[in-house]
C-alpha cells in the first residue's frame, strides 16, 4: 500500500478561512467532513500528515488591533482561535476513524497536549494526525510562519499550503485576467516579485532550511491526494 506515495511526511496548512466554507464566520462542519475525507486519504497510503491550523475564520490580531484591540492581547485572542479550529478538526478525523491528537504551543492542561517534538515525531510515525495548534505561541507570527516552522521541525518532506487560489500567479486572477500561473517559483523570486504566497518570514525560514512548498486549492477535489503521489497541482516554490 505504501508503494505509490511520494513524500513519507507532510505538513499540510489550512487556513481557518477553508474551515469556514459559504459561511461569513465560523465552521462549517460539511467541509471539516470533506477535509476529514482527503485526509484519510493520504493516511490510508501510509503518509504522515501533521497539520497546521489557522485561526482567521475567528479572529485575526492586526483585525482587532484596527478596531481598537491591543494588539498582542488580539494576538493571543487569535491564537487561541487556533486551538478551537484543531479541536473542530480532531473532531472530524476522529469520526471518521482517523486517529489524531492535538497539540498546541501554549500549554492547556486537560484540553489538549502541549506541544513536544519528539512526541508528535513518535505520533505521526505511529500514523496518527497531529494538529499543531496556537501557531508558534508568540504574537506578531503569522499561522503560515508557524506552518514552515514546524514542517522544518518535523523533518516532513513537503509544505502544502490550501488556498482559494489553485496556485502562485503573477497578480490575482479574480481581478486581473492576463495573470498567469506558475508552476515553479524559487524562494528569492517570491520575494522579488513580491508574490503574495506566504509572509516573508515563512519564505525565509523555507529558504534558510531548504524546505520545499507547494500551493494549491484544496476546493479541486481529490489534488491533495494527487499531489503526495507526485502530481504537479498549483505551484512549487524551491531552490
Ligand atoms: N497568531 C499569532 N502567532 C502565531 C500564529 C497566529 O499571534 O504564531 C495569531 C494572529 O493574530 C493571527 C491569528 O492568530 O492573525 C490567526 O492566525 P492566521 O491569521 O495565520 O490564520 P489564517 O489566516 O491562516 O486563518
């Protein structure tokens, strides 16, 4: 079963935006259902997934800090969102028979684990799903930085960042209809062109750890899939 997989360890970022589905905020449980699916998927051919949630379908920091909010306290309110997307998710894979655990950078005794490396290495080589959750546990980082960081960490093979879009193009292709689309970008082309893939500082950790990234839309059903078995969905950003 393990033959036809081309990376062993993943880390997959879903924006807290994907969780919200047709809603304006929120969960919306049809699609936790749906990612719970795809990623059963990749478990069931023996990939290791460790997850990375965000928080922004809830609160976003630089949101509550323009209508008034300190901005570390919106930080933190934000972060804490994390937490409530990866129990929402634990949820879903859990009814769908997929073993998970949730882990998060600031330590909440009885809700879920603190975050260990070495114990959410030993999980995903068990098979199980980890969520790593309250991004990297500081304010002022973004849930995609905390992405890249524990990707690195984790030693996966592959970044994947879902997203609206169905890869890296030149401007956005909902407004401008000559954009185009990549297939390959290096690291210092996305900051030159000031491409809008991730924040500088997840660019920069990628770069600095050699970590390769691949964007793509979670909404084009069966991609993920595909994509661990070596399909070439969205866009590739490497050395
Ligand atoms: N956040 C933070 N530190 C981190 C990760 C996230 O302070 O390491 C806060 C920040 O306020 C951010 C919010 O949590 O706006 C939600 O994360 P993010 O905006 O990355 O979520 P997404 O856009 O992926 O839904």
């Amino acid at each position: 079963q393990n033959r036809d997989k081309k990376y062993k360890r993943i880390l997959l970022k879903l924006s807290g935006e994907a969780l919200m589905g047709e809603l304006g905020f929120g969960i919306d449980p049809k699609v936790l259902d749906r990612m719970a699916l795809e990623i059963g998927q990749l478990v069931g051919i023996g990939v290791q997934v460790g997850l990375v949630v965000g928080g922004g379908n809830l609160f976003r920091g630089a949101a509550l800090n323009a209508a008034g909010l300190d901005r570390v306290t919106g930080d933190h309110m934000g972060m804490l969102a994390t937490v409530m997307n990866g129990l929402a998710l634990r949820d879903a894979l859990e009814r769908s028979n997929i073993k998970s655990r949730v882990m998060s950078a600031i330590p909440m005794s009885g809700v879920v684990d603190h975050y260990d490396r070495r114990k959410a290495i030993r999980s995903l080589e068990r098979g199980e799903v980890v969520i790593f959750s309250a991004g990297t546990g500081n304010p002022f980082f973004t849930t995609d930085s905390a992405a890249c960081l524990r990707g690195i960490e984790m030693e996966a093979n592959l970044v994947l960042k879902a997203t609206k879009v169905d890869g890296v193009y030149s401007a956005d292709p909902m407004k401008d209809p000559n954009a185009i689309k990549y297939d390959h970008l290096t690291y210092d082309e996305v900051l030159d062109k000031k491409l809008e893939v991730m924040d500088l500082t997840a660019i920069c950790l990628c770069r600095d750890h050699n970590m390769p990234l691949r964007v793509f839309a979670m909404e084009q059903k069966g991609a993920l899939l595909s994509i661990v078995v070596g399909g070439k969905e969205g866009t590739l950003v490497s050395e």
